[in-house]
C-alpha cells in the first residue's frame, strides 16, 4: 500500500477515505458506548 | 493511488489504526509539501513566439479525432473573436491586442494540467485523475455528467457535450497521454512551426524558461504562468506582455485546489462523531429534566397527601376529643339524669342511648385529593 | 380509509368535477413539463437550456438543488427541536415538515435527472467509485443516505394510511435512531452545500466567498427550515383548513411563536458571522461597489428586517406578521442561495459571458415544484400528517 | 458564447437587477468626463481638505470653445502684467476659501449663460457631472517636446524678443538663472540651461514646478505675441498635448547645432584627467574614449537627454569613485548601464531595437556590459598618449584624429564586406519536407538589403565592420560565418528541442525567418501564409496520429 505521497490530491484522497470508515465506525461504537455508560440508569433508555 | 474497494474494505480493520499513526515514512499533513510526480511532463508554451497560425488546433483536432471545424484552420478570421475550449476543440488559439504592444499577441489555451488540479479534487466519481505522466486524465465510463469540474476550474477549461442527449462527456485536452505512452510528443508541439511549444519534463521546462527570460530580459515578463499558480501546472507559460492583459489571470493565489476544500471535509467526520456525543447528551438532559420534573411532581403530590393526612388526623383528634368531652358531658348528665331519674324512679326507657357520632366530612379520601 | 378523515368541503366538489382551476392549471404545467422532458432526453440539455461552458451551473442547481434543499430544511430542524431538545409542542409540527422535507429531497434528486449528463449514474459515487476528496461525494452521499432516512422517518404516515400496524410497530422502534440520523446527515450537507463553492474562490464574488460558507450555509439552513414551517402552517391553515385537527390548530401559534422567537435570534447571530467573515478576508472595499450594494440588500433586506419583523411579532404575539415575515425570510434564502451559486458566480465576466435561464428552464423548474404541490396536497389529503390518526394516537 | 440579441437583453435585466443599478447615479458623467488630452482634474489639497466628492473634471478646450470670444481674463486674473493659470486667484486660499470659490464662480457663469440659452455646463444641483471618478485620461495627453526642431523655431523667430535689447539671439527670452545676491533672475550667455534643472516635477525652493512654469511661460508669451496679431504659438491644450497633432508640428531638417561653446569632440578619460591634473603619468586603467559630441548631438532630441542634471562635463559628477551629487553611481557605471538612456550602452541597446536592427538582433541575446567589445569605444591607442598631451587643443587633437580615423575603418568596412559571389543567390530549403514543399529562400536578395540598411547607420556600420559580421545574424556560433555549416548540423532534425533549450530544425527556421520579418514588419509574405514560401503537397497531412 502507497504511503509516500506525491501530490495533495493524493494524500488527500488516501486520508479522506479512511475519514469516511471512521465515521461509520463512530455511528455505530458511540451509541453503543452511551448504551454501555447508561446501561444501569434503569430501565428501557434506547440509547 | 486511488483507492480500490478493496482497500476500501480492507481498511475496515484494524489496519486503520496502523495506517493513520504508525506508518513512518508517510508524511503528516502539517507539514507535508508535495511536488508533484518527479519526472511528470508538461509543455512550455513561449507566447512571444506563436504567431497565431492555428497548426496546434489543426493538429489536436487531427490526433483526437474531433469533428472538421466549421471553417478551416487556414481561416485567421475566427481570431478576430476571442474562443475558449468546447466539445469539439480541445485547445483553441486568441489573438489579443494588449496596450503598448506594437502587433497582435497570440495565446494558445488548452487544458493546463495542474499540479493539484481543480477538477479532479472536484469530481465525485474520481472520472478525472492526475496521471503520473503529468496528465489530467479524463474517464468517460465513470462520468455522471454533474459539470462540477467545470465549475472548480480556474482556468475555465473542461467543456461538455451539452448536445449529446444521453451519453455526454467532458471534453478536454488530454496532454495526448496515448501518444505521451507511446514515447510521442503530444501533436499540437509537433504541429508548431515555431517552437512555441516546448514538451519535455516540468523541471527541466522551468530551466528552460527562466533561461530565455535571463538572456532576454526585455523581451518577457519575468514570470512563469504555470509554476506556482493554483499550486502549479505542468503547462508553463512565459510571455513578452503581461498576463493579465491576455486574459491570464494573475491573481489566483498559489493555494492547491484539493487544500481549500480539505479543511471542510476534514470537519464531517468531527461533526458526525460530536453531534452523536451532543445529541446523546441534550436528550440525556431533557429525558433527565423530565425525570426530575416527574420525580418532583409526584413527591410534591405526595407531601401534599401527608399534609392533608396530617390535617385529617389532627381534625379527626379534634372531633375525637370533641365527641370525648361531649360524651363525658353526656356520661355526667346521663349519670345525674339517671341519678336524679333514679331519685324520682325507674320509670323511662332510653336512658342507655349513645350520642350520635360526628360524620367524617368528604375529604378523608386520598385518592380523591389528587383531582383538586 | 377515507372515512378516517373529516371529510373535506373542497374535495366533495372537487369529486364531482376534475376540472378545478387547481387542476387545471397543474395539469397544463404537468404537460408542459413532459414535453421538455422529451425534449431534454432527445436534444440534450444544450436543447433545452442556456448552460454553456463557461456557465455550467444554472437554475437546475441554483433553485432546484440549492433553494429545494434549504427549504426542506424544516424537517430536520423541527425533529431536533422536538426531539433533541425535548420542545413537545412542536410535535404537531414535524410530520407536515418531515413531508415537505422528503418531498424536498425527493424532488431535488428528480430535478438531477436533468440536470446531470447521465442520470442513471447518480449512484455511482456512493457505489462504483468513490472521490473521496470532492465535496460533492459528501454531498452526495448525504443526500442519498437522508433522502433514505427521510422515507423511513415518513413510512409511519404511510403504514398509518394503510392500516398496516405491525410495520408501523416496526418503524416505531426505530424512529429514535432515525431522527439522530437525519439531524447529523442534515448539518452535514446542508453546510456542504455552502463548501462546494470553497473551491472556486477567483470565480465567486469575495462577499459571498468565504472560508465560512459551510457555516453560514448551516446556520441560514437553520432558520430558513423554520420559516418554512411557518410559512408552510400559514398556508395549509389558509387552503387546508379542513384537514387540521383541533390539537394542530391549537398549536401551530405556538409552533410559529416559538420558531420566530428562535429565528429571528438565529438570524441576528447570522448576520454577526456575516460580519466577522467580511472582516477577516478584509472584503470592506468591496461594499462601496454595486456588488456590496446587491450584498447588503440581501443581508439587511432580507435577513436583517426579517429578523426584527420576527422579533416584533415574538413580542406582541401577532401571529400574522410573523406568517408574513416567514416569506420574506423563506424568500431571503433563495435569494442568497442564488446569490452563491448564480448571481455572484462568475462576477468577472462581462454580461454577455453571463448566464440567464431559458424559458424551458424556468418551466422545468416550475414543473418540478408543481409537482411538489400536487403530491403535498394529495397526502395532506389523504394521510394523517394534520391531524393524529384514531387509530394511532399520540404516538411518535 | 454566441447570443443572440434578445437573450442578451434578458440577461441585461437580469444582471442589471441583481447590480441594482437603479441606484448608483454615476453613469452619465462618466462618458462625458472620459476626456481628451485638455481634461484637467481639479483637486484641491491643502489644510482641511475633506473628499466627499472625487475631484472634478475640467473639459479645459471645451470651455475656451465655449467663451470664443473672450480671452483668457475670464476665468485667470493677471500678475505683473501676465495671466497666473489658476482659477479666479492669484495664489490658493485654502481648500474650503477655494472650493467655494470654485462652486460658486463655475456655478454662477453655467447659471447666467444658461439664463441666456447659451450652451452651459452642469447646475448646483449636478454634482456628479463635475465630480465622476473617472475625470481626466492618462493616455489623452501626451508630453510636448521642446526638440531640436522646435527649439530652433524658436531661436530664429522675429516675433520673439530677447530680453535686453541688442542681443543677437532669443535665447535669453527664455533662459536665465537665479542670481542670489541680487535676488532676481537674470541671463548669463553661455550659461543657458535646462529649464528642469530648477524647475522641478513640483514646487521646490520658492521654483515654480515645471508644469506651472511650461504653461505660463509658454502660454503668456503665445498669447502676448498673438495679441499683437503676429504668428504665435498655440494656446489651446490640444495643440501641445494629443498626440494626433503633436505628430503634425513639422520638423525641420539639418537644423543647426545649439550653440553654447559646446565641443565637437571629447576625449572621455578620468585618469586621463587626474593624470593631466597631477602632471604625473599615470598607471593606464582603460584606453580613453573619443566622444564625438557633434554627432551626438544630432541623434537626440535635446541636450538634456544626455545631460540630466546639469550641462557640466560627465566627469563633474560621475566621478572615478562617484560623488554625493551623482549618488555614488561612478562614471564606468553611468556610461555602461543597459537600465539608463543617458548611458552610451543603454542608449545604444536600445537602437538595436529599431526596425532595421531588431530582425537580427531581437533574436541575440542581449549583450551584457562584459559581453560587450571594449576597443570598440575605448580605441585610443595607449603610444598616443605618451608623453601625455598637454593642452586643451593637444586632447582635441587626439580625439579628433582617432573620429576621423574610425570613419575610415566605416568605410573600408563596407569595402571589406564579403562579395556577391560568395552569397548564393538562392537556397531551397527543403530538409523536413512534407506537407509542403520546400521553402526557396532568395539568400543574396536579402543579404543585400540588410547590408544596405547598416550601411546607412553610422553606429550599425562601425560595429558591423567585420568581414562577415552580417552572416552571423542568421549563421550564429559559426566558426567562419563566411562558409557556415547546415543548420541541421546543429539543429535536430527529430522535430523536437534540444534538452539545453536549444530549437529543433523546425522550430529553428520558422522562428528565424517569421522573427526577423515580424520585427523588421515585412508583413508580407504573413508569418502564417504557409503557401506563401511553400508549395502545397498532396500529402494532405504529416504523420500523426
């Protein structure tokens, strides 16, 4: 896999992939942690 | 380069972590200055010496088997109003009249092949590519057509078929990136009687045109177009008349395209992760103020009931103490009615009667309280 | 169903006869539309448009895309006042919003299919080949993904009409989920919206470019959604009056209240962003110009008088004027949206250079909004958006 | 791009809405102050001036036009008996003492000749027809020169009068010097100078700047002399300043010298001079320089070309080490810079770029003062200098012989020059051959009229004096220019550049041949006239694809 870089456009393109399956990863491993912090709170809280 | 959807997937693992903070040799983005493929071509246009000839669009049209223009080549008539590129011509040649100068002054216009370009940064389905090569490379298969690379442009290059009904393409000079592989010159430099066209690598070009602009230091402007603007182009440019007066402009900046719209991508992931962090919390916090609203209604309701209890009970004492003396009362004129009853003789009945005991009032009930 | 809602007086003497002026008129405009359809997928969009090269964005982006999304923003901006900040008399408001805001979206995305070379490649970019470093992608996806979660969040509406209860259990679960979604997917390309014009500072005029146009593009989402609403209120409770129910009616004052009150404070903020924009590229010079003059109408004209306008009518409860001012405000957006993305585009060229709808067009344009009438109406008539099903109440 | 009428007109509206034009009220004014060559801007400067309006556009012709009649004493009063070119006043009063003046004379002439049906310019109420941005135009007036030809016009003239009666000539009509001790300004013959020695591009030293000076100078005496029905000057703006009839004052041929005992040659040596001071030989840095002033003279417009601060020898202040007066810039350094026109490089740089020279030269890069051959100038040999001349006449003597003994090298020179039949008569050139033919290049004709044009040209003739000097403008870098090589043998026949910059065959003739008649403006045949050097083939295009 390319790591060194000879344009912007490149590094670019590379970072901002990664970027967007981070934010799936964030949609998904935040709520679920609030669901983990809030877990005893009581009873039936969606997140 | 780009990415592939199996990186893409690949990446969904652990490697992400690796790739972002471990890999030494990549460069971070604070620091990083990148440039450009080494190597990459691109062509030295010397507008002191094009004499408007029209031989390079002649050629283009030749090499990228474009559609006969309406009238020929050979006609100089058409430089009487000034062109920009569209579907049919990738490059077009203007005549400009600048101030000061004695004759006309001749500019060709084609695709400058940026650095950083514009439209690739700009296009969404990656249809335009930076080649290494030096090329802009453009792939109708992928295109949707949404012109957004038009837009991005500075230079106000790439065209569009607006007459093709369905299967329209962004039109733009290709470098000649078939023939640039094939070890050819691209046609419009072969095509030049002048050499005003220069290919060769970026590097060695700029050596080129600072040399001319050194031994003829009356004759150009002393700056190349095309070495730092918008970032660089693999297209240079050095003249015998200012640039802005040729319909070049000057005032661009040297900022890449892809860093001006960077930062605002770079935000998405930031805002997505805190607005799930924000809007967690404010419902956390109108859940829990509804919670506590709750709680306090229903501990307001139930001092309320314990202070009307105790309100009961004190009255209910009240008429108990109340009902108690009266009994005494009665007990005692009981006892002194049937003492002086007995003095006179057993001759009545009642006299055992207890006294009526006071009715509760209706606010005994609890329960009911709550609807008051 | 039909005998589910109060029966309309209109729409009985609407049965009797198709014929009505309403009908009518939409359906010649409908025709019309068709036409250049026709017209536009056999001649090409040079056929039936002015767009050339140099001008390669017109009134199919500039309205259609950049006014239809700001617009619909009403959607995302009631569920989070209703939802996220717990404002429970809004709630009569989010489904007319959500409505307008899938309608919105769902026409944007139509009003692509011409627009763009090859529509059929519209899921390219979320599904062949991503450019991941292009703000459209974002754009794109976001549009994609919220135009997905608004059919969701608007299902219940359906499912409700259709009596289908389980589904309607179904999705109920999962509305919580979904609004989130929609307020993230919302703020994110309603302010990308704003960045697709970062890339191209030499060709928009330096007033409208800025390194804040994401953030002003969010922050007028905000209180353009609101307006919306508002204006959106005024109208049915004009010409649908017998399709609201008595707890709509009731609080619909409040909703247009509490969303003037919210706007016009929002706008004021707005216009201090607006400021500090202008200060910190150092654009002063250009407001003595005609271009700062155009600037201003549209800051003060249309932002700055809405916001007092709103703030009059917040304190003196004069729910007219603020139904009024609502499409002063509503108009303001277009207008500034507009501004970005066709007027001071391309502010250099000389007039003849300049870009000026077709009359195909502009009765695309019309068409498509027509369209968006027609469909409203028809739900509004038909699906419990206005008043609380009998059989689901109070629920969401 | 193509419109057609109509949809320009909707986008006119369109545009016109979204630039509110409606309320930017300048439009009218603009055309009407884009002004000619008499548009005076009037700004007034000075303690309290506060711009609210930009400064007024003054149609100065129009208004003489306008008063045809009247003399100047309508708008200028008179001092000591001549006019003082301001508005209504003698000297300024003030911004606000003068812009009420302004306001209030202007006003009220448009008033009452507007009263009368006369033609009149802008009411009270029309600001912004006066005050536009766009009052006056920099490219309409042009400078008038006070050239050789004019200068001697004035010389000779009867109408003129020198100052104190008697006086062969009419210089002191015009120049004089201040004298301080009587405070007053009077005339030393002999001693005639430039008038921008004192007066300046602005008011300095209680001088009144060049511009003030030129017009009320010039003008008073114009229209003095004219009032008296004799021939005179022109008064009027346009005359002196468009360039359309600056171009029509006719120039006079062999004008004779300026006199002011100014030398015919000079020998041009600072050591020389220190050397002659000292009595001392000294050690030679550099051969001295024959200036031969006489011809000069004839070459430039007028003395302050090259004599820019004072009519003082070079040498009085460029001196070896260069001196405060000349701001350090030493003599070797005033005479050999490309950047000056007052230097005999800078000078005759730009010569080479005039029509006759520059088809050759414009393609050469340009020399640098190292580049440059010394002895060409610095000719005088050292055996002439020993012993060491003493004498004014002595040093004129070693001058004028070595002028003289240049125009000889000019003239043989041209007889040296390489013969006809040496040059072809013609040559086809038809190496890259395939579009087109061959190109026939009629070699001998062209020879012999770039030869023709050095000859006339005494700078071109005595630095072409080599044998073969002329071919090397096309054969450069040859060895023996008389019998040059191919071009292909440097060229690459590859059809592309060389990696050192260096042109390929194509681009090498092209170039050559398309420059040199651009620069020479032979138009014909046109650079891109293919056919006009190449016949057509029937190979309709090259190999491409």
């Amino acid at each position: 896999m390319e790591t060194d870089f000879n344009t912007l456009q490149e590094f670019l393109t590379h970072t901002k992939g990664i970027a967007y399956l981070l934010i799936g990863v964030a949609l998904v491993a935040l709520p679920l942690f609030w669901r983990f912090i809030t877990g005893r709170d009581g009873k039936k809280q969606t997140f | 380069m780009g990415i592939t959807r199996r990186q893409f997937f690949g990446w969904m693992g652990a490697a992400v972590g690796s790739q972002m903070a471990f890999t030494a040799q990549a460069k971070a983005a604070g620091t990083a200055h990148f440039t450009g493929y080494p190597g990459s071509m691109g062509v030295l246009h010397d507008i002191s010496r094009c004499i408007g000839c029209r031989k390079c669009e002649a050629a283009c049209n030749q090499v990228n088997h474009l559609p006969a223009p309406e009238t020929p080549f050979d006609d100089r008539a058409v430089l009487e109003k000034i062109r920009r590129p569209h579907a049919a011509a990738f490059t077009v040649v203007n005549q400009y009249k600048p101030k000061g100068k004695p004759g006309p002054v001749f500019v060709k216009t084609q695709c400058n092949h940026c650095m950083e370009p514009a439209c690739v940064s700009a296009c969404f389905v990656k249809a335009l590519t930076k080649s290494k090569t030096g090329a802009v490379v453009y792939d109708a298969s992928l295109c949707v057509g949404c012109r957004y690379c038009m837009v991005a442009c500075p230079f106000n290059i790439p065209a569009f078929q607006y007459h093709n009904p369905l299967t329209p393409e962004i039109t733009k000079c290709t470098l000649c990136q078939p023939r640039i592989q094939k070890g050819l010159r691209p046609g419009c430099v072969e095509a030049c009687p002048q050499e005003a066209l220069t290919f060769g690598k970026r590097e060695e070009l700029i050596k080129i045109a600072k040399q001319r602009i050194g031994a003829y230091p009356e004759r150009y402007e002393d700056h190349i177009y095309g070495e730092n603007e918008m970032g660089g182009c693999n297209w240079l440019y050095i003249s015998n008349t200012p640039f802005t007066g040729i319909n070049m402009r000057e005032d661009l900046g040297i900022t890449p395209a892809p860093a001006l719209t960077a930062g605002a991508l770079a935000a998405v992931p930031v805002v997505v992760s805190l607005w799930v962090v924000f809007i967690n919390g404010l419902r956390a916090i109108s859940k829990r103020k509804e919670q506590i609203a709750t709680e306090e209604k229903s501990q307001a309701v139930s001092a309320a009931v314990l202070s009307e209890q105790a309100r009961f009970n004190n009255e209910i004492k009240q008429l108990k103490e109340k009902a108690k003396t009266e009994k005494e009362a009665a007990i005692t004129r009981e006892v002194k009615k049937a003492l002086e009853a007995a003095a006179r003789g057993p001759s009545e009945n009642g006299a055992g009667q207890t006294p009526p005991s006071p009715k509760p009032s209706g606010t005994a009930h609890p329960e009911k309280q709550e609807n008051n | 169903m039909e005998h589910l809602t109060p029966t309309p007086p209109a729409l009985t003497t609407g049965r009797d006869t198709v014929f009505t002026p309403f009908n009518i008129v939409s359906g010649i405009i409908i025709l019309i539309g068709c036409v250049i359809t026709v017209l536009r997928f056999t001649r090409g969009i040079g056929g039936v448009s002015n767009l050339n090269d140099t001008n390669p964005w017109g009134l199919w982006i500039g309205f259609d895309l950049y006014c239809g999304v700001a617009l619909a923003a009403g959607g995302y901006v009631t569920c989070a006042a209703c939802y996220i900040f717990g404002l429970k008399q809004f709630r009569c408001a989010v489904r007319p919003a959500v409505l307008t805001a899938f309608l919105g979206y769902g026409l944007v995305v139509f009003a692509l299919n011409y627009d763009v070379g090859r529509p059929w490649r519209l899921p390219y970019p979320i599904f062949l080949s991503q450019g991941t470093t292009s703000v459209l992608f974002e754009v794109a996806l976001c549009v994609f993904l919220y135009l997905s979660v608004l059919m969701l969040e608007f299902s219940p509406v359906a499912f409700e009409w259709l009596n289908w209860k389980r589904a309607r259990y179904i999705i109920g679960k999962v509305s919580m989920v979904l609004i989130i979604f929609g307020i993230i997917l919302s703020t994110l390309h309603q302010s990308s919206l704003g960045a697709i014009f970062l890339i191209t500072p030499s060709k928009l005029h330096p007033l409208w470019y800025s390194g804040y146009l994401p953030v002003y593009f969010f922050i007028s989402s905000i209180f353009a959604g609101m307006s919306m609403v508002i204006f959106e209120h005024s109208l049915v409770a004009r010409f649908l009056h017998d399709k609201i129910d008595a707890e709509h009616h009731l609080e619909s004052n409040n909703v247009a209240l509490g969303f003037a009150k919210s706007a016009a404070f929002l706008m004021a903020g707005y216009i201090m962003i607006q400021i500090i924009g202008i200060a910190i590229d150092n654009d002063w010079k250009y407001l003595p110009t005609r271009w700062g003059l155009w600037y201003l109408i549209e800051i003060i004209g249309f932002v700055a008088i809405p916001a007092i306008l709103y703030a009059i009518g917040v304190r003196e409860r004069n729910i007219k004027l603020i139904q009024r001012t609502s499409l002063w405000a509503v108009l303001g957006i277009v207008l500034n949206r507009l501004n970005v993305s066709l007027i001071a585009f391309n502010w250099q060229l000389p007039l003849n250079q300049r870009y000026f709808p077709s009359f195909m067009e502009i009765m695309t344009t019309i068409f498509i909004v027509t369209i968006g009438v027609v469909i409203y109406r028809f739900v509004v008539t038909r699906m419990p958006v206005l008043y609380a099903h009998p059989d689901f109440p109070d629920d969401h | 791009m193509t419109n057609t009428p109509s949809t320009d007109y909707q986008k006119f509206i369109f545009i016109a809405l979204a630039a509110v034009l409606l309320l930017v009220p300048q439009n009218s004014a603009a055309s009407q102050n884009a002004g000619g060559p008499d548009m005076i801007q009037i700004r007034l400067t000075g303690a309290g001036a506060k711009h609210e309006m930009p400064g007024a556009g003054f149609p100065h012709d129009k208004h003489t036009a306008a008063l045809k009649n009247q003399d100047c004493s309508v708008c200028h009063l008179t001092e000591k008996g001549e006019f003082v070119f301001k508005f209504q006043r003698i000297q300024d009063g003030g911004y606000n003492a003068d812009k009420t003046l302004y306001h209030e004379k202007c006003v009220n002439c448009h008033q009452r000749r507007s009263e009368k049906n006369l033609s009149a310019g802008p009411l009270t109420s029309q600001c912004r027809l006066c005050h536009s941005q766009t009052g006056g135009n920099p490219d309409a007036a042009q400078p008038v020169s006070m050239d050789r030809s004019l200068h001697y016009r004035h010389e000779i003239s009867s109408a003129i009068h020198p100052a104190a009666p008697g006086e062969e000539t009419n210089c002191s009509a015009c120049h004089h010097q201040y004298d301080k001790t009587l405070k007053k300004t009077v005339y030393v013959k002999g001693k005639e100078d430039a008038c921008r020695y004192c007066h300046k591009p602005a008011f300095t030293d209680n001088t009144r700047s060049f511009q003030t000076v030129a017009h009320e100078s010039c003008l008073n005496c114009h229209y003095q002399i004219r009032s008296k029905n004799q021939k005179a000057g022109p008064t009027d703006c346009a005359a002196c300043h468009d360039a359309t009839r600056l171009a029509g004052i006719p120039k006079l041929k062999d004008i004779p010298r300026i006199k002011r005992n100014q030398p015919d040659s000079a020998l041009m040596s600072l050591w020389l001079n220190e050397a002659r001071a000292s009595k001392k030989p000294s050690r030679q840095f550099v051969n001295p320089v024959a200036f031969n002033h006489k011809l000069h003279e004839t070459k430039v417009e007028h003395c302050y070309v090259c004599h820019h601060a004072s009519m003082e020898t070079c040498g009085s202040c460029h001196t070896r080490i260069g001196s405060d007066k000349s701001q350090w810039t030493r003599l070797d350094q005033a005479m050999h810079t490309d950047v000056s026109q007052r230097s005999c490089l800078g000078c005759h740089l730009e010569k080479l770029k005039s029509k006759d020279c520059s088809g050759c030269h414009a393609q050469m890069v340009q020399p640098k003062f190292g580049d440059a051959k010394c002895a060409k100038c610095h000719s005088i040999p050292r055996e002439w200098l020993e012993p060491l001349p003493e004498g004014k006449e002595a040093w004129a003597r070693i001058a004028d012989r070595d002028i003289r003994l240049r125009a000889e090298n000019r003239q043989s020179a041209t007889n040296r020059q390489i013969s006809q039949d040496q040059i072809p008569e013609e040559v086809t050139i038809d190496v890259l051959a395939d579009q087109y033919k061959g190109a026939k290049f009629p070699h001998r004709k062209i020879v012999a009229a770039l030869s023709e044009r050095i000859q006339k040209n005494e700078l071109a003739s005595a630095f072409h004096d080599g044998t073969a000097t002329i071919c090397s403008g096309c054969h450069h870098h040859s060895m023996d220019p008389a019998s040059p090589p191919k071009c292909a043998a440097c060229h690459g026949i590859s059809k592309a550049s060389e990696p050192d910059g260096r042109p390929g065959l194509k681009g090498a003739y092209h170039s050559q041949c398309n420059t040199c008649h651009q620069q020479m403006g032979i138009l014909k045949p046109a650079a891109t006239d293919c056919t006009a050097c190449h016949k057509k083939t029937d190979q309709t295009s090259s190999k491409m694809n």
